[in-house]
C-alpha cells in the first residue's frame, strides 16, 4: 500500500485498497460511464523500451479516439498525487507493465480498477488471466496490432451496453 502514501497526499480510508474494501465497489458502472475524462496513463519508468512501448500506444490512442492524460517521469514531471485519487476521474486507464515476461504482474490492473477504470493493460497475457478475471480489462497481447486493439477501445468507448458489462465484470473471478 505505500505506494499510494506520497507526502501529505493519502487517501481516504475507502480508497485504500484492504481486503475489505476490494470486496465492495466504489462505482457503479454507470458512474464511470458518467465520468467526463476518457483515459490517463502514469508512466514513471523512463527505461527506452518501456518508454517506446507505451509512448506509441499513447500517440495512437490520443490521435484515433481522444487525448490521454499522461502524468509521471515520462511525461516530463514526476507525479506528487494520490494515484487513486487521479484514476477515479477516469473512464479508462492505459496500465502498460514496465516489462512483460512469465508470471510478472504488478500493481497497474489492480489500482486502475480499484478507481473505477477499466484497464487497458499490457502485460503478460497468461498470469494475468489467472491472478485476475481477464473479462474486465481488455489485455494488447490479446490483440495481433495496436490497430486492432484501439478499434475494441474504440467500441468499448462509444458502445454503452459493453461498456457497462466490461465494467460490471469484477477483478477477480472466485476462484
């Protein structure tokens, strides 16, 4: 959890992601389809192959559906605030990994759908699928181009119904 305590920006006790409150939602789906912000993206890793990965699909989304917010070290200003606190303005959140190889999984899916977002994720596509339920995030490694994946943001973007059941889908499946 420190990773959400920077400075005097904390969060409020029901942003905090406990075991409790992951049990519960915080949005309703048709809160976050409500939200007036399409997507952000954090970038902290300056690293040039993580840069270059998540500068492209940055670029095309921004030109091909509508600008993304982009906060953190890659974007020229490391970023002070509460991250949930920034995310929960949100409809999306493109959460690239800083690297993908077998069984590495951070944070990213689980803080962008703690606030609400869905995620747009890059990621290992088998780890994640098994630590997470992979119907309520749309994954790039599970799309062959970025151009196929932006038209499926797109739809998720414009197409309400799929929207509100990709939203409604949990983090974690039961098992």
């Amino acid at each position: 959890q420190s990773h959400h305590y920077i400075g005097k920006n904390t969060l409020h006790d029901e942003w905090v992601p406990t075991p409790d409150n992951i049990k519960k939602s915080l949005y309703t789906s048709e809160s976050v389809w409500d939200r007036n912000t399409f997507c952000s993206m954090l970038v902290g890793n300056c690293e040039a192959d993580s840069v270059k990965v998540r500068s492209e699909i940055y670029n095309e989304v921004s030109k091909n559906i509508e600008p993304v917010l982009g906060r953190g070290l890659a974007f020229g200003e490391r970023y002070e605030g509460n991250k949930i606190g920034l995310l929960n303005k949100f409809r999306f959140n493109l959460c690239y990994e800083n690297s993908v190889h077998e069984g590495y999984v951070s944070e990213k899916l689980f803080d962008a759908k703690f606030a609400g977002c869905v995620p747009l994720y890059y990621g290992d596509p088998v780890y994640s699928a098994i630590d997470f339920n992979k119907n309520c995030f749309l994954n790039r490694l599970d799309y062959s181009n970025n151009t196929d994946y932006i038209a499926e943001i797109k739809k998720l973007h414009s197409d309400k119904e799929y929207f509100i059941a990709k939203c409604n889908e949990p983090l974690f499946t039961e098992d």
